[in-house]
C-alpha cells in the first residue's frame, strides 16, 4: 500500500515534470522561432540601408551633374 503510494505520488511528480519540460520546450521553440524573425528582420534592415546608401549616392551624383549642367549652361 506504501510502495502504490509512493509510485502514485511519483506519478503524479513525473506527469509535473513532463508538463513543465513540454512548456519549457514549447517556450524554448518559440523563442528560437522570434530569434529567427529577428534575424530576417535584421538582415532586411541591412538589405534596405544598402539601398538607402546607394540612393543617396545616386542622388548626389545627379545634383553635381545638375549643378554641372547650371554653371556650364549646355
């Protein structure tokens, strides 16, 4: 009676552990799951930055032609 009380007890600590290791796994995919969205976040953001430069230098290519084509008058 002793040893099914133990066990029983057991059981019920075991079926504790399975349900915090399941959240703990559960947690633990979805934060590597945000950590990938961040990273492709990140890597967009770069991806646009690269963008924004080579724009700004297109820009200031064309107001130097511009200013160019004033002063020259062609």
């Amino acid at each position: 009676m002793i040893s099914w009380h133990w066990s029983g007890l057991m059981g019920l600590v075991l079926d504790r552990l399975d349900l915090v290791s399941a959240r703990w796994i559960w947690f633990r995919l979805v934060g590597i799951w945000f950590r990938l969205i961040g990273i492709w976040f990140r890597l967009v953001g770069i991806w646009f930055r690269l963008i924004g430069i080579w724009l700004w230098i297109v820009g200031i290519w064309f107001r130097l032609v511009g200013i160019w084509f004033w002063i020259f008058r062609i």
